[in-house]
C-alpha cells in the first residue's frame, strides 16, 4: 500500500511539472513580446487591479482658486493702462469688487518625508495672472486702447483634498512654458494616516513605440478615473513628447501616463497628460448684449451680424509631457525646491 502512495505522489508531481512546462511554453508561444524588454503593445495579459488601485491614491483632484480685487472705470473717462497708477486704485477701492477664477487638475503625490508632501501637476492649472486688464469694445467690436477694468490678484488656494490639516499647498517650482509645476505642504504635526506616494519608476517615453499600450489617472469633472491609450507619434520633440487616443476631460491635465514593460505590474512613468487638441474655426451671430444672444429663432433675422470664435475640441487626441521633459525640469529646480525643505528624489530605470 505505501509503494501505491509513493507512486501516486511520483506521478502527479511528474503531472504537475509537465503541466507548468506546458504552461511556459504557452505563455512563451502566446506572449513572445512580454520578454523582449520593451514597453507593450497588448491588452495586460492578466489582472492589475490592486497595483492600479494603489497607483490611483497617489493621483488627487486639485483644486485651485485666485481671487481678485477688479476696478472698474467708465469709458468717458478715456483711461489708458498708462495712466493706471496705484493712488488712482486706492482711491477706488471703496468701490472695488471681488471676484475668482477657479481651474480643477490632477496632481500626483511624488514623495513624503519629514512631515512634507511634493505633488506634480501642469503648470496651467495653477498659474494666475497677477493682474488683468480687460478694455472697452469699440463699435467695430475690437478692443479698444480704452481700460474696461483692472483685476489685481489678492490671494491664490491650490487645494488637494483628504490631505490632513486644510490640503492647502504652496507652488514650490514652476514653468509654463515646460507647463509643469511643483507643489508642496509641510504638516504641523506627523499624519495619523500613511500619506499615499507614487513608488513606481520614472521610465524613458523616448523608447515608446506607434501601438505602445498606456493607462492614465485622472480626474475629469471631479471623478478619480484610471482608463487606458495607445500611443501615436511617438517622439514628437527631441525630449520625446507623444500623442494618446484617449478621451480627455476637464480636470484631467496633470494626470499621469503609465507604461509596461514586459506585462504588469512592471509599470513605468512616461509623461504627464497636459491638454487636449482643439481646432477654432469662425461662425456668423447676432450682437450679444449682457451677455446674451437676442434672436428668436421663430422669426427671419435682418439685424446686424458679427463674427465670432468657436473652439472647437478634438477628442481623442491628447497631448502628454514626456517624462524626460519632466525630469529636466527637475534638475532645473532641485536646488530651489530643496532650499525650500522638500527632498526631491526619483526612482529611475535602468540606464
């Protein structure tokens, strides 16, 4: 009886060991290109949910809100920006108002040390005027050199959400044209909850290929969402900058763009989503008063007719910043960031 149970045992450990080389060769056979050391083309041959999910608590909604003192001066007072002066604001004030601008993003959560968050995000969902100035429209409906209005910038809120102590963050390094920013807190006191920090590396977006396969997190309209994208016209620049067919939103610049090396979960960063393409075009409308368009479209119209821009945008055609732009901006202001008390470290590939 006992010989029966060593045979037993024998064969289906022999079973077995068949079984996973079947299961190699199948693996290999099917999925030849998840060993070549590139980024994927396919569709994730198995599941990735908590790596996704882990990635995504890294990834907050930003809020940001710029509120402003406007002046404002009557057109019979024939004020050119020239003769704006401080004394003459000040003389205003009484009759100033207050009004914002708001603008919501993504940014990801880079590092945490010593009671100090760093957060990455595009630079345009922060960035504020100091001052606007708007004019008066001449009966052409061109500005005029006359000035409507001055808006002077009093306080600025970039505000993350489920951050301890307020989640409000202050911009550390910035470069609108780069249209990257970094931002940042330091907690009074140690978080009585694990701060969640991306902790994957920083890939190489020049070696993505027409067809290299992408997930995205975000937050467009408000909604923390994870969807995915093939790339096109890889290596747009010379810093390796590349297209996405995803669907882009509101709320969705800062977002980041992930990579896969050879299957999941071996993800890497190749860029941060920064704007959607949109084309203008020209179309023919009645005069708008107040605001408003007065038409009613029951009736022939036989007014005046002026022409305005429409933007229009291009969805499916997103614009990414590749990582290696990212990583130039860094070293750019490494200095400056860490002077303001934040560590500013990465984890790299492999050269």
């Amino acid at each position: 009886m006992k010989l029966l149970r060593t045979a037993a045992v024998l064969s289906f450990a022999l079973f077995a060991f068949a079984s996973l080389s079947c299961s190699t060769s199948a693996y290999r056979e099917v999925y030849p290109t998840l060993l070549d050391g590139k980024y994927d083309t396919e569709f994730p041959y198995r599941g990735c949910s908590k790596q996704l999910e882990e990635i995504s608590e890294s990834v907050k909604m930003l809020s940001t809100v710029a509120y402003y003192r406007t002046f404002a001066f009557a057109e019979s007072e024939r004020l050119r920006l020239r003769d704006i002066t401080r004394e003459l604001l000040t003389a205003r004030a009484a009759s100033s108002v207050f009004v914002n601008r708001s603008m919501s993003g993504t940014a990801t959560i880079l590092s945490y040390q010593n009671r100090s968050v760093l957060l990455m995000t595009c630079a345009h969902v922060v960035s504020f005027g100091d001052t606007l100035v708007s004019y008066h429209i001449g009966p052409d409906r061109r500005p005029t050199s006359t000035v409507r209005s001055i808006a002077v910038k009093e306080r600025q809120m970039n505000f993350v959400g489920l951050l301890p102590e307020g989640g409000e963050l202050e911009i550390l390094a910035i470069d609108e044209a780069a249209d990257i920013a970094l931002l940042g807190k330091r907690f009074l006191t140690e978080p009585p909850l694990p701060i969640p920090v991306f902790r994957y590396p920083f890939g190489k977006a020049r070696e993505l290929e027409w067809g290299s396969f992408v997930y995205l997190f975000g937050y467009p309209s408000g909604f923390r969402i994870v969807t995915k994208g093939i790339v096109s016209s890889p290596n747009r620049d010379r810093r390796g900058s590349f297209l996405v067919d995803a669907v882009f939103g509101g709320g969705f610049s800062g977002g980041i763009a992930l990579a896969v090396r050879d299957g999941v979960p071996n993800f890497e960063l190749v860029g941060m989503v920064k704007m959607v393409s949109a084309h203008s075009s020209f179309v023919l409308t009645p005069p708008i008063e107040n605001g408003v368009v007065d038409y009613d479209s029951s009736t022939p119209y036989s007014g005046d007719i002026y022409v305005e821009k429409h933007t229009d945008i291009d969805y499916g055609v997103t614009q990414t910043t590749s990582v290696e732009r990212i990583l130039e901006f860094f070293e750019e202001h490494r200095a400056e960031v860490q002077a303001k008390g934040y560590r500013l470290n990465v984890t790299l590939t492999a050269q």
